[in-house]
C-alpha cells in the first residue's frame, strides 16, 4: 500500500527541492560568472585539491562527485583541455586512470574559492540561525545516511560526504 505524503510533507518535500534547486543554480551562476566554470567543475577540482598528491582514480572522483563516470570523463576532459586537470595511468595497476589537479587547476581552483565560500554563505548560512544550521546539519546526515546505503547497494556510488 502506497503511504502518500500528507499535507505538511508534501509542503515540506516540495520546499526542499525549490530550496535545493535554487542554491544549486546560484552556485553555478556565481561561477560561471566569475569564474567560468560551471559548479560540477568546481566540484571536481576541489575533490582532487583535497586527495593525496591531488590525484584520484576516475572512478573514485566519480563517486566523490556524485557523478556518472561518463559524465566525470566528458567533463575531465573539458578541464584537461583547459590546462587544469591531466589524465595519467594508473600506478598500481596501469588499467585505470587517474586524474591529476595541475598547479594551473590550483590556481584557478584558489581564485574561485573566495566567490563561491561567499555565495554559499549568502544562500545557505546567512538566513539561518546558528541552532537551525547544527538542525540542517543533524537533518543532512541523517538523510545521507539513510540514501548512501541504498546508493552504494545499488550502483557502487556513494554520496557526497
């Protein structure tokens, strides 16, 4: 039997997508005005800005991102082109790729981030109070949490952390 949403759910449900889609498209707006890369990139370089040597595995980046692998790819290569990410083999098995943050990468990534930080507190952070941000944060996890497992289950993927 279905469980439909009742009246104050579906109110709920239907504020946190617009709340969601509309952050999301700030974010992308913000970037791609003032630093001419759309939020996924910015994503991908800050993922491999903060791994090990600033490389991952495709694959791995891909999860991170929250990211199809073909999707990563045609955007990897998209930052390849620009001079911020390379591709290089695999160490450990020479199979898989991995992609590499270039100095360029960095700097771009670092020129990006005071605008971006910015426009994250302007739309999340600066209309809450700080109780309804540890709120936020209590209610994000408990969301990822429940989805991450069926994510993972599913398809290999895993959500963002």
């Amino acid at each position: 039997m279905t469980r439909w949403l009742d009246e104050d759910e579906q109110q709920t449900w239907r504020r946190f997508l617009a709340a969601t889609q509309l952050i999301n498209e700030a974010l992308d707006r913000q970037l791609q005005r003032d630093a001419n890369m759309p939020h996924a990139y910015y994503v991908i370089l800050v993922r491999l800005s903060e791994a090990p040597g600033r490389a991952m595995r495709m694959s791995e980046l891909a999860a991170s991102a929250q990211s199809s692998q073909s999707r990563l790819s045609h955007a990897v290569a998209r930052l390849e082109e620009r001079g911020w990410v390379r591709r290089e083999w695999s160490p450990s098995d020479r199979r898989g790729n991995v992609a590499v943050l270039t100095d360029e990468g960095y700097a771009a990534l670092a020129a990006a981030a005071p605008g971006h930080v910015e426009e994250v507190r302007r739309t999340l952070f600066d209309v809450l109070k700080p109780e309804q941000v540890r709120e936020l944060d209590e209610i994000c996890s408990a969301i990822v949490s429940a989805v991450d497992g069926n994510v993972s289950a599913a398809d290999g993927n895993t959500l963002e952390r």
